[in-house]
C-alpha cells in the first residue's frame, strides 16, 4: 500500500507576492482591507515566513526541495504549487486547469524536468487544456487525496468542477468523492483542502460546511469506511486554516502534522490531544501568507512522492 505521507516536499520561495484580486472574487480567505493598508510589505514578511518554515521544516530532516519564484511574469501566488501539479508514487505527474490567468504562469516544466533527473517520472497527465472551456481542477487544492487508498474527495465549486474531476479520475483511476460546501456566510468554500485534511489514520473535516446532510452523512461514513477516525471542526475554526493542514514524515517515519500558528491557536484542547496521537504538531506564524494570499501551510506544500531513480 502506498503510504499517505512523504519526506519530500516541493516549495517555491516568493519573489512578487501580494494580494491577488484575480483569485479574490472565489476565494473569502483574502484580506482586501488589510491589503489595501500594507501591500508594500506582503513581499517581504511573506518572504520571512516561508524561510522560517522551511528552516524548521528541515531541522526536521524533512526534505525540502526549494526553487525561487522568477521576476518576471509577476506571479503573486507562486508560493502555493499545490494548486498546479501533483507527484505520484506510480511516478505520474499531473498537470492542472487554473481559474485565475495570472496563476497559469506559475506552471514551470523547468521544475518538472529538473525532479525528473532525480526521480522516476513515467508520464505526464495535462489537463489543462480544459481551461480553454472554463472547466478548472485546482491540484490538491480542489483534492484532498487519500493516497493509501487512491480516493480523491473534492468539493465542488468555481475552481473544482466534475468534468475535470472525471477526467482525473478516468486518468489515475482514483475513485472520486464530491460534495459541496459554504462557509458561513453561504459562499461556496473555493478549495477542497480548506475544509479537509487526510492522514494515514485520522482525518480532520469540517462536515458543518458541507450543506447537504446526505452529503454530509456520505463523507463521514466514507472517512471512516477508509478507517480514519473523524476530527471535527465548525466553521470557525475552518476560517482560521484549521483544515489546511498536511502530514508529512521525517526520514525515520516520524509524522509531523503541519499547520499554521492561526489554525493550531483555533484548535481546542482535546482536539490538540486527539491529533498528537497520530503526529507532532508544527505551527508556524504565516499571518501575512494568509491574509493576502488565502492560502495556510498546506497549500504551500506540493509533496513529491515519485519514486527516486
């Protein structure tokens, strides 16, 4: 069985981020107040940030695998490559449709060729040709995989729609799961791993912004026929990045479950304890990251699991 968790991770440095009124139509987690007030320092504290989580990230053993966000095209959202490309342990690599122009630019074959000399890489799947008919799959945005059982859950909204979910489904033959979903205000959640986080053995879900209670009720039972134990959160607690966590293993196999320092500070005490039977806990301040970006720790991390040459 594949294992859910990786040691290598791709992460990309930012060289022009800010915030993005491209992306803020569909995405509620952008501050445009804040952004308005102090644009002119996102670039570098979110620059401090990213240095200091990888710091940490790689005093951990964990692998790291940095490359620098070009000059030139201005890409503001660089620094989240989840959102464009996917690695498999079958040594697939996927390529997906983006909503916003300007993130289409972030797609870089320079990086996927520059792994492919270092690890196995057996085929290419691009679909992004689907952004030619409006029809969007934002990466492990728009999935939250269960890679140990090659199920793909995805809620379904202006960045995830279920043409390019079969398609990669009829693809990698992952068996998809979709639902939709709002935050409290009724806005459609815009990516799936906002709201939903998978483990080996545990999931964390917010199940109250899923509005359907079928639907509801069919995630719940679907997370734990696939035996994780369900770890709710409200809404609240999903708007503070709670769901955008990522576990992600040392080279000895320790678990470490990855979150923002905004999202561990949501959680609540016994639920603090139920995640740290399953992985250490490591937070990190990513408050400007967040704010003009909309994005938490997760979708700043692409995992690699293609198989080394």
């Amino acid at each position: 069985m594949q294992s859910q968790a990786t040691s290598k991770i791709l992460m990309i440095r930012p060289a022009n981020f800010g915030y993005n009124p491209e992306t803020a139509e569909s995405n509620a987690f952008q501050n445009p107040e804040l952004a308005a007030q102090t644009n002119d320092v996102a670039k570098e504290d979110a620059q401090r940030e990213f240095d200091e989580m990888v710091h940490q990230l790689q005093a951990t053993g964990v692998d790291v695998m940095i490359y620098d966000d070009t000059a030139d095209p201005n890409t503001p959202d660089a620094i989240f490559p989840n959102n464009w490309v996917s690695f498999h342990a079958s040594g697939t690599v996927v390529l997906y449709p983006m909503q916003a122009e300007n993130r289409r630019l972030e797609r870089r074959p320079d990086i996927v060729n520059d792994l492919a000399e270092r690890f196995h890489v057996a085929r290419i799947i691009d679909l992004t040709h689907f952004e030619q008919e409006g029809k969007f799959l934002e990466g492990t945005g728009s999935l939250v995989l269960d890679r140990m059982n090659r199920v793909a859950f995805a809620s379904l909204s202006p960045r995830t729609h279920p043409d390019v979910l079969a398609e990669f489904a009829n693809q990698t033959g992952y068996r998809t799961i979709s639902f939709s979903a709002a935050d409290a205000t009724g806005k459609a959640v815009y990516h799936t791993n906002v709201l939903m986080c998978i483990g080996d053995t545990f999931a964390i879900v917010c199940l109250a912004a899923i509005t359907d209670p079928d639907e509801r009720l069919m995630v719940r039972q679907e997370l734990e026929s696939l035996n994780k134990r369900v770890i709710d959160i409200t809404l609240e607690q999903m708007a503070n990045f709670a769901g955008n966590m990522l576990m992600v293993q040392t080279p000895k196999g320790q678990k470490l479950l990855i979150m923002s320092n905004r999202a561990y500070e949501s959680l609540t005490p016994k639920q603090i304890d139920q995640l740290d039977d399953y992985a250490m806990l490591f937070h990190f301040d990513l408050s400007t990251i967040e704010n003009y970006g909309g994005g938490s720790a997760r979708c700043m991390m692409a995992e690699v699991h293609l198989p080394l040459k």
